[in-house]
C-alpha cells in the first residue's frame, strides 16, 4: 500500500503539469532574486561594500545555485523517477514508453543538466569570494563574480522558458495529442 502510494506520488510529481508549474515557480521566485542582484550590482560598483552587505548576497547566490542543482537534477532523472514508479517488485511494468513520454524524458533531462551547470557555476562563484584572502584575494572585485552569477540566473531563467515552451506544445502538437 505505501509503496503503491509513492509510486502513485513519483508520477503525480514527474506529471507534465506538475513539472511545467515546478519551472514556472522556479523562473517567478528568479525575477525578484535578479532584482536584488541588479540592485546591490548598481550600489557595489562604484563603492566599497560591507562585509555584511557581501555575506547576505553570497548567501542569496548560493541559496540560487543549490536550488538550480536540486531542481537540475530533479528534472534530469524524470526518467529515472518514472521507471522507479513503474516497478511491481523486481519486475519492471510492462509500460510502453510512448513517443511523448520519450520526448518529455529528453527536455527534462537536457534543461535539466543546464540547470544543473548554472547552478554548479554560481556555487563555484561564491567559493571564490568565500575562499580566504591568502588562497585567493578578491580584494574588491567580488562585484565581477557577482556580475557573472547575475548573468548565470539570467540563463537559468531562458533554460526554464526553454523547458517551459517544449512542455507547454506538447498539449497543442499534433504528433503528442495521440499519447
């Protein structure tokens, strides 16, 4: 029974809706982040920073990242999730992969790998500003880091709307409407 009901949830959550609602709430909650990146951008330019000031956007970037790489890597194995779904046992159901089904496993997991990268990426950035001074000394040049951890939630923010446009026509192309 309970694992009738987690399969029934590793479907529900893999669902084509679920997940099209999954990158839409991931591409709103990016829009006020890439805001508050402009902003403290536009402020720390032409003036030195705070520590303070420096540690809350270090935390706001790589909050960003690792929800990139969790949500990369979620949308990457929905293959897997599904197949884990489908097991009575140890024998594999007997379900036929159809042609959508194939083509929503392959957008999943190509802008799944993309978020997962730009995730990988910002996480790195903030590394190096964390990194100690003797390692590493950004000695206020934190702001190009962050300039490119801007420019990185900017293209998780196309990869989503790439994800979303490729879900989203499945609905109204006829090639997937038969499955």
């Amino acid at each position: 029974m309970i694992t009738n009901l987690l399969n029934r949830l590793f479907l529900l959550l893999t669902s084509r809706p679920v997940l099209i609602g999954f990158a839409l709430a991931m591409a709103l909650g990016a829009i006020p982040i890439i805001n508050a990146q402009w902003h403290f951008l536009q402020g720390f330019w032409n003036t030195p920073v705070t520590d303070e000031v420096l540690e809350e956007m270090e935390s706001i970037i790589d909050g960003v990242g690792g929800i990139l790489v969790a949500g990369g890597v979620f949308l990457e194995e929905r293959e897997t999730l599904r197949k884990m779904a489908h097991r009575v046992g140890e024998k594999v159901a007997a379900e036929e992969v159809s042609h959508t089904q194939e083509y929503l496993n392959e957008i999943a997991h190509q802008n799944g790998m993309g978020l997962l990268l730009v995730g990988l990426f910002m996480e790195i950035g903030t590394l190096l500003v964390k990194m100690p001074s003797k390692l590493l000394d950004t000695n206020q040049n934190e702001k190009y880091i962050f300039a490119v951890c801007l420019l990185l939630t900017g293209v998780s923010l196309f990869i989503l709307a790439d994800f979303l446009k490729d879900y989203i026509k499945t609905y109204f192309q006829a090639e997937f409407k038969q499955h």
